[in-house]
C-alpha cells in the first residue's frame, strides 16, 4: 500500500510515518509513505498518480479533491477529514487561511492591501491561492503574486520583506514568529483522506474505520496529536466538488 501526502511539512512528515503505522497494523501490509511537495494536490488535467497506480492513498487539498472527483470516471474516493483542535473549526473538519503580515507592517485591514506584494505556495492551494482570490475577487488586486513553493516559504518571503502578504493554512504547524494575522479567511473543507478508485472494498472500507477510530486509543490519539488533530469524521464530497468556486481556472496545471 502506497501513501502519497502534497501537505508536508506544513502538516508534519511525522505524522503521516505514524499514520501509516497505524493502518500497516490495521491491514497486516506495509504502507510506504511518499512526500510530494511540489504542489498542495497533483495537477487538474494529465498524469495524477491514482487512475495509474501509483498511489493508494493520498492526503491533498480539497480544490484537487474536486478536480480528481469531476474526471470520468472519478479517479478517488473521499475517505474522512480530520477535525483540527482549533477552537474555531467548533468539531467541524474545516480549517481557514490566516492573512499574515510583518508584526510591524502598517497594514490593518484587506483594503490596505490593495497593490501589495503576495507570496503564495502554489495555484492549487485552497489556503494560499484560492481563499485569497474569493476574499479580494481578482489577482489584479495585487501589484505582484510570486509562487513560494510552499507555506514555509511564503512565510520567510513575508518576514524578509520580499512580500507583504501571504494567506497561511491555519493547521501548519510553522513558526510565525515576527508576523501578524490581519484577517482569518473560511472556513474551508479540511484537507481529507483519499482512496484511488479502484482499491478494493474491503480495504477502502478498513481505512475508512481506522481513520475514523484513531482517536479511541492511546496510540491513535499519539498520532492525531503530531498534526494537531481531535479526530477524523467521514465528511461530504460535495464540499470539495465545489472547493474552488468557479470551477477549473486556466493557469492551475
């Protein structure tokens, strides 16, 4: 079994290995683990790693979600979410964008931001690309929008005052020291748990169970606590089927 995340190290490589420990001891086979952080999600259109194989699982952000659930025939299956310990998801499996500035910027509202600089992890980002365009409506809105690769990046980008601005994934577990939150965007369908299409049922289903069971024992809730999660839930496709809002942008491949 093959475990693909685009979400490390935001959300620690740790706690994948830990997660596929516990579904190793759940199934009786290995589950390797494979770190992609290129992007948050593969590619909208060609080669993604599910219809072909290569992966059996996968941990990714919901706007991809919903571009590998639109292909004919869907290429995954919605497995579960996890809930986060932020109080403002209130036990839901929702996460937010938090709009980050230098601690000393004179920015205080989104309209100060009009003709900043924006540092952003990828176009396939829920939290770094997508929440912002929804909140501002339009690129042009910036003076410049420059692709760090990652939330860590964009974050350094900001402190060392090559960007004014970054929206950072809530549940990244980064240090922030240095910057401020001007506006908390969402919330947003967490990032879930996927099966390739074509898994047998018998495993989807024991996955599914395991995921959704972590947090009764001791060395579930051990793992959940790496990422800072309570639990997963099962949760509703249709939340992601419509992640991104107008549907499949030009420039996201």
């Amino acid at each position: 079994m093959r475990l693909f995340t685009w979400l490390a190290p935001s959300i620690p490589l740790e706690f994948y290995r830990a997660l596929a420990g516990q579904l190793s001891n759940a199934l009786g086979a290995e589950v390797s683990v494979t770190s992609i952080t290129s992007a948050s999600g593969p590619a909208p259109r060609g080669h993604e790693p599910f219809s072909s194989g290569e992966a059996d699982l996968g941990a990714l952000c919901g706007p991809t979600l919903g571009w590998l659930l639109a292909r004919t025939p869907p290429a995954v299956t919605l497995l579960a979410a996890p809930v986060p310990k932020d109080s403002h998801a209130a036990g839901r499996p929702v996460y937010f964008a938090d709009l980050v500035v230098r601690r000393d910027s004179t920015v205080r509202s989104v309209e100060d931001l009009r003709a900043s600089r924006l540092a952003y992890n990828d176009r396939r980002s829920q939290s770094g690309w997508f929440s912002v365009l929804g909140r501002v409506g339009d690129v042009e809105f910036f003076s410049s929008c420059e692709r760090t690769g990652s939330h860590a990046r964009s974050i350094e980008a900001v402190r060392r005052g090559e960007a004014d601005v970054a929206a950072i994934d809530s549940t990244a577990t980064l240090d922030r020291k240095g910057l401020r939150t001007v506006e908390r965007l969402g919330p947003f369908a967490i990032q879930p748990i996927v099966a390739r299409a074509g898994l047998a049922p018998g495993i989807v289903d024991e996955v599914a169970r395991t995921l959704t069971t972590l947090h009764s024992s001791p060395s579930g809730q051990r793992c959940l606590e790496l990422a800072g999660y309570l639990r997963f839930v099962t949760a509703d496709q249709q939340a992601y089927r419509s992640a991104t809002g107008d549907g499949l942008p030009a420039d996201v491949g």
